[in-house]
C-alpha cells in the first residue's frame, strides 16, 4: 500500500509543474501587485478538500481528531517559514518539483530543508522546538472554538471561494501571449504543450488532496498530505538506517520529484541551471530556514495553509496569516526595498544638475 504514496507524489509533482503552482508567488503576489489569482487558486485547494476530508469523516473512512493549539510556537515558525521561502525560492513542495526541473538553487534548499528538518525534529533543536509546542491553550479547531457544526464553515468557506472565484473569470482576460505551433495533438498536447489554468489546476489538487487520506490512513499514516515530516524521514533513514520511518509521507515526496521531473522533461522545460553566488546562498540559508520553521509552526504550505485549513484547525489558520506576513517581511527586504532603491538612485541620476549659487556663477 506504501506505493500508492508515490503514485499520488508523481500526480502531484506533475500537476503541480504543469499548472506552475507556486504557493510563494501566490502570497508574494499580495506584497507586490495586490493580485488575488493565485491566492484564490490556494483557496480552491482548501474548500475542494475541505468538502471531501469531512464527507469521509462522516462516513466513518477517515476519523478527525484535535489537539491542544501551540500558539506561540505556530506564529513564530509560521513567520520564519514565509520569510524563508521568499529566499528560498520556493515553499517546500515548489522546492521539491523546481528541483525537478533542474534548479540547482532548488536542490541546495531542499537538502537543508530536510536536514534542518530533522534537526528541528529529533536532532539538536529537538528540545526547543518541543518547549516551544508546548505552549497551548485548549483551543483546537475553529467550529470548536465557536460552537457550531464545521459543515457549517465548510459552506461559508465554499461560498466564499467560489465568489472569489467568480470574480477573477469574469475579468477580461488578458491579451493571449504568443505561442510556438503545437508539436502534439489530443491528449499529448493538453498534458505538455497546452498552458494549465490556476483554477483547474487547483481543482485537480484539490482532489489528490481528499484522495490522499484515505490512503494515507490504509497504511496507518493517520493524515492527508505532508511535506516536512516525510523530509526529516528520509534524512533519518539515511543517517540511522531505521526503515520503520519510510512511511506512505516519504513515498509521496520522493514521488513529488518523479513527477515533476517527468513533466519537465516531456514538456521540454528540463534545464539544469547553476545560481549565481547570491543565490546559492539565500536557497542554503532559506531551506535550513524552512525546515526550522515549519518544524516549529507544525507544517509547511501543504500540512498547516492547505491541510490543517481544510479540517479548521486553529494551527492552521494562524499558520496561514503568519506565513504571508512572513512573505510580506521577505518581500519587502528582498524585493520591492531594493527596487524602489534602484529607481531612486536612477531618478537622482538622471536629474539635471542644480544651479550653481550666484556667488558661484560670479
């Protein structure tokens, strides 16, 4: 059953790279053009699993359980997360399918995501990250915490969404680019020559998503999917050799990879390409960064923005607003601070000369 873990991966990984779903840009979008697309496309993600993850708890497939809410360790780690994954590049699962496309800087962040990952989670920061998640209150879920049915917000949140939603398609679409002549017909033109949209590509993910837990379940992983885990996982087993971590979470990531690399490849968008100095850099610094915050937070873009949401967690919620203030930090530092810089420095360039005083003139 382990296997069907990488099947879901390599589906994944391939959507993903097809749809160019990049969880970073869609919340560095805010920050600099004030765009909702992406956002909304992440949204679509959530309500879509959020309507099948409480249809299979109903059923009895899958059983929901909560926790006590670590708030302190959740707005810190979530924070630091969205600020590393502005230098990274990438959030760990857009880490995980650019690495794929041949992104050296991918592949550098990846590898100290994991390991910091594992360091956070049973390694040298182990203590800390456990001191700091265990500052709770009681608190769990949001239809917890407001006494009412959680179909309920799973209706107020598909609402809310499909309006969203709305909005953005009933846009004038923007000019169409320009294109090469199709290569392929049928199928194989859809699946690697035609663009994917960000809503049918969330839809699609939305749907891996609800599938993924009962699978995940039939292994005795009790959870849908999930990056950071799986990551230290492997970097575990490599160090100790302890099969018993490769669970169903390692087969996914591993096939995340697979996937993504298959779809660079048949697409023609496999290119291995070497980051500058700076850039190599900020993907080690970001990647030990991710591993350490999501540690802290209790999940990435994908088990605390996308999954925990879907449930109504409170960590997941929370997560989800720190990590795009965390965005908006790295944005600011890294992006749009410099940029207004640089235009200053050429507006005063190319300015004329002020007049000499007259005393000077004479």
């Amino acid at each position: 059953m382990l296997v069907t873990g990488l099947l879901v991966g390599i589906v994944l990984g391939f959507v993903m790279q097809r749809g160019r779903f990049c969880v970073t840009g869609a919340f560095r979008d805010l920050w600099v053009t004030g765009n909702t697309r992406w956002l909304t496309a992440f949204l679509i993600v959530i309500a879509v699993q959020s309507v099948g993850v409480f249809t299979l708890d109903a059923l009895g497939v899958i059983s929901l359980s909560s926790s006590p809410f670590p708030w302190l360790s959740t707005i810190g780690g979530a924070f630091i997360f969205g600020f590393a994954i502005v230098m990274a590049g990438g959030c760990a699962t857009g880490t995980y399918y650019r690495a794929g496309e041949g992104l050296v800087g991918s592949w550098l962040a990846l590898i100290f995501y994991a390991l910091f990952s594992a360091v956070s989670k049973t390694g040298a920061l182990a203590p800390a990250v456990t001191a700091a998640r265990g500052v709770t209150v009681e608190a769990s879920t949001v239809h917890g915490l407001l006494g009412v049915s959680p179909w309920l917000l799973v209706a107020v949140l598909a609402v809310a969404v499909a309006a969203l939603a709305r909005h953005h398609l009933r846009r004038r679409p923007a000019a169409p680019m320009a294109t090469l002549p199709a290569r392929r017909t049928g199928i194989a033109h859809l699946l690697f020559e035609k663009q994917w949209g960000a809503f049918s590509t969330a839809l699609v993910i939305g749907v891996l998503a609800i599938v993924a837990w009962p699978l995940s379940w039939a292994t005795g992983r009790e959870a849908g999917l999930g990056i950071t885990g799986p990551s230290s996982n492997i970097v575990n087993y490599l160090v100790a050799g302890d099969a018993e971590v490769i669970d169903w979470g390692v087969y996914l990531v591993i096939g995340i990879l697979l996937g993504s690399f298959i779809a660079a490849k048949a697409s023609g968008e496999f290119r291995v390409r070497i980051p500058d100095a700076l850039t190599t850099v900020r993907s080690i610094g970001g990647g030990a960064l991710m591993g350490i915050g999501a540690s802290l937070a209790g999940g990435c873009t994908i088990g605390n923005a996308m999954v925990n949401t879907a449930t109504f967690q409170l960590q997941g919620w929370v997560a989800f607003g720190f990590m795009i203030v965390g965005v908006g930090a790295a944005t600011r530092l890294f992006i749009t601070g410099p940029s207004k810089a640089r235009l200053a420095a050429a507006g005063q360039a190319s300015a004329p000369a002020a007049p000499a005083p007259a005393s000077v003139r004479s």
